[in-house]
C-alpha cells in the first residue's frame, strides 16, 4: 500500500513537471501557425520574437492564448499592454502605436526579459514576488526597454530587432529516401521455372522427383507388400437353408 501511495506520489510530480512544458510548447505552435511572424531579435538564450495579431485588441488575443494554455500569472486585462507569464517565456502583447487596430505579440525569453526590460515598468503589471524571482532580486533589471512598440525610445541591448529572414521563416522539410526496385507482373503463360528465377524463393516451383516400383516376387502371389498391391479376388458366397418362427 505504502509502496503503491509513493509511485502514486512521483507519478503526479513528473506530471506536474513535463506538463506545463508540454502546454507552452503547444502555445508557441499556436502562436506560429496563425500569425504571421514580423520582427526576430537575440540569439541563444535571448531571443524575442514579434508577431501581428492584425485586426484584433490586446485583450482578445490574450483571451484566446489563455484559453489555449493557463499562464502561471496574467496581468490585468489593458488596452495598450497585457503580459502573461509562463514557466519558460513572457508574452508581451501590446497595442501597434502606429496602427492602432492590431496587436503586437511579443514572445520573449526570461533571460530576454532580465537583460533588456526595465523592472520599473515591469511593476506596473507584474507581481512583485514574481518581479523578485525573475530579476534575482536587483541582480538584473537594469535595462530600459519598454517593448516592442516603443523599440525606436528604449532600445533592447545586445542587438536589433530585423525582419526574418527566409531562415528563420522556413519550416524543415520532412525526410526522404531515395530507393530504386523493379516490380515483375506474372503472366499467365509464363513459364513457372523461369518466374522463380525471377521471383526467388516465393515464386520457385518444387523440384521434379523419380523414382521405380518393384513388384514383390514371393511364393504368395495374392499377397501384397507395402510396395505391391493386393490384386482383387471374387468374395466366397455360401448357400444355406433356414425356417423362421414367429414368437408367441
């Protein structure tokens, strides 16, 4: 009982675990497949990853990533800037200051995060404990970014936002095998001998055999051994006479 309670125990740790990975992984193919990516900036570790939600207000986009996948904190629901913060990125969406109907999605790395975002603007939408624990409490936090909608202002350290290029847009081909094989077609009047040459050992015909019969030549003419059959003789009849009685 105690043993089966345990791997009870580890079971629903290593679920606990490979689960939210599982759903931010999820998220990220979400996030691809249905908008277009825009702006690639960082490398390694760093990297934030800008896509156009075009026709739709911060807060219905994050309505529908949360519907998706549950983030361990949302911030409060704001027109111009909402995060959601996950066990290894933070989304950013923001209003596009220059073109006010679409949102801007940026997908950013923690490490992304503490080297470029300024905490103090951070405050204003993030807990503090989480603030703590992302910035290793006053470790980091010193940059001054704000955002991808004010990139021209506050800039992002170690880099550029730039268009993708065909690299980062490409998806992998799948695999393929080149492989050569010739199929034979068997024909009615072929001959068998030669198909299973052709065919190898499914299409082999069974070899020829040969072989004598010797007729036994003992004394008893009307017996037969396993190798001679037994001629056949005219069955002996016998007559006879009888009455019948009837019972009383």
């Amino acid at each position: 009982m105690r043993r089966s309670l345990m791997n009870g125990i580890k079971s629903l740790l290593v679920f606990s675990l490979i689960f939210p990975l599982l759903a931010a992984c999820s998220l990220t193919s979400t996030i691809e497949d249905q908008y277009p990516l825009e702006s690639v900036n960082g490398s390694g570790a760093q990297t934030s990853y800008i896509y156009r939600a075009a026709g739709l207000t911060v807060p219905e986009v994050a309505k529908a990533l949360v519907d998706k996948s549950k983030p361990q904190q949302e911030s409060v629901e704001k027109k111009d800037h909402m995060f959601l913060v996950y066990s290894d990125k933070i989304i950013h969406l923001q209003q596009d200051e220059k073109k006010l109907e679409d949102t801007l999605i940026e997908v950013d790395s923690k490490e992304y995060v503490r080297n470029n975002y300024s905490s103090s603007f951070l405050q204003g939408y993030l807990v503090a404990s989480l603030l703590g624990d992302l910035f290793g409490n006053g470790r980091y936090g010193g940059g001054t970014y704000r955002g991808y909608s004010d990139r021209d202002t506050y800039k992002p350290q170690g880099g550029t936002y730039h268009k993708p290029t065909v690299q980062e847009k490409k998806i992998a081909p799948p695999m393929t095998v080149d492989r050569t094989g010739s199929i034979f077609k068997r024909s009615k009047t072929a001959d068998s001998s030669k198909a299973g040459e052709r065919g190898g050992i499914l299409n082999k015909s069974p070899p020829k055999s040969s072989g004598t019969i010797t007729r036994d030549n003992g004394s008893d003419k009307n017996a037969g051994s396993w190798l001679t059959p037994r001629k056949a003789t005219k069955p002996k009849t016998r007559g006879g006479f009888g009455r019948i009685t009837r019972r009383r």
